[in-house]
C-alpha cells in the first residue's frame, strides 16, 4: 500500500505544479486591468548586473488603469523606462521625474478574442501535463504489480488516480473560465 501512496503522491504534485504553472503563465496575460504582474519578467541593468524590475523599484497600482514605478535610486529612471520600451509589453512609459507611471489602455475586441484563445493554448499544455502525470503514475503502478503488489492495490490506487486527475483538471477549467470572464468583461 505504501508504494501506491508515493505514486499517487508524485503524481499530485505533478499536477499541482502544472495548476501553479498556468497561474502563473495567466497572471502575465494582459486582461485590460493593472497588474503589477505584468512586469515580473522585466529586468533592468543595475550597477551592472541584470535584476528584477521589482528589486530596484517600489510598485504599485493606484487604480485599475495605471501601474506607478518609484524607483529607489533617481539614476535608474532612464534604465526602467529602456526596459519596460523594449520588453514585449507594448506600452509607453510616462516619467513625471518622481513616478513612472504606465497607463494600461483598454483592450479591443480583437485583441480580447486573441488573449482568450492564448489563455485556452496555455491551459491545454496544463491539461496535457496533467494527463502526462495520470499516464506515469498508471505506468508505475503497472510496474509494481509485476513487482509484487497485488491486482487490487493497483486498481483502488487507478480509481483514486482518476479522482485526483478530475480534481486537477476542475480547478484548471476554473482558472481558465475565470481569466477568460476576465478577459472579456470590458
């Protein structure tokens, strides 16, 4: 019994991973509101070496369509405002000598329907890593029947595995409904 214990385990895990992982891909989908997460993967050139934009910077959100950057340092302004220009964000910086402040625009139709169908691209890796993770752990219980485990070991630690893997996949279809109300609530 212990042995299907750690498979099942592993298996959760993979798949809680895989939950974390499309959080995480989501929260750097642009939905129209301020996020200060949008700007987790931009870096900046402090004193040489590249950082997070968040450790050089206090930021905030003031309303629901502006992210303000105060930087510690006056001299990285110029560096911050480079940066998030050249990242992928698509969006203009406003340097008043005291904030940077980026003013998220409303997003088009278009441009909803796109980001929707990223976040449903995204959640189907997720959903394959799941289904990758129920198919290891099945193989590995498979295994240890030949190993010595009994039949109907095997079988409740499958029917367990199946509830696990529905739950994993409820709580992606949950995120992924969530963002795409998100999305195209305007």
């Amino acid at each position: 019994m212990a042995e299907s214990k750690v498979i099942l385990g592993g298996a959760e895990e993979k798949m809680e991973m895989a939950v974390a992982f499309l959080e995480e891909s989501l929260a750097h989908i642009r939905a129209g509101r301020a996020d200060i997460r949008l700007l987790d993967g931009i870096r900046v050139d402090s004193y040489g070496t590249q950082v997070q934009l968040n450790n050089v910077a206090a930021i905030t959100t003031p309303d629901a369509r502006t992210i303000a950057i105060k930087p510690w340092d006056k001299s990285m302004f110029k560096v911050i405002e480079k940066a998030i220009i050249d990242s992928d964000l698509g969006i203009m910086p406003e340097n008043n000598g005291e904030i940077i402040r980026i003013g998220i625009p409303p997003l088009t139709e278009e441009r909803r329907k796109q980001l929707a169908k990223q976040c449903k691209a995204e959640g189907e890796t997720a959903k394959v890593s799941i289904r990758n993770a129920r198919r290891d752990a099945i193989d590995a219980l498979k295994k240890a029947v030949k190993d010595g485990m009994p039949e109907d070991e095997q079988k409740d630690g499958e029917a367990k595995l199946q509830k696990v893997h529905d739950k994993y996949v409820k709580k992606l279809e949950d995120l992924l409904a969530a963002k795409e109300k998100e999305i195209m609530t305007v």
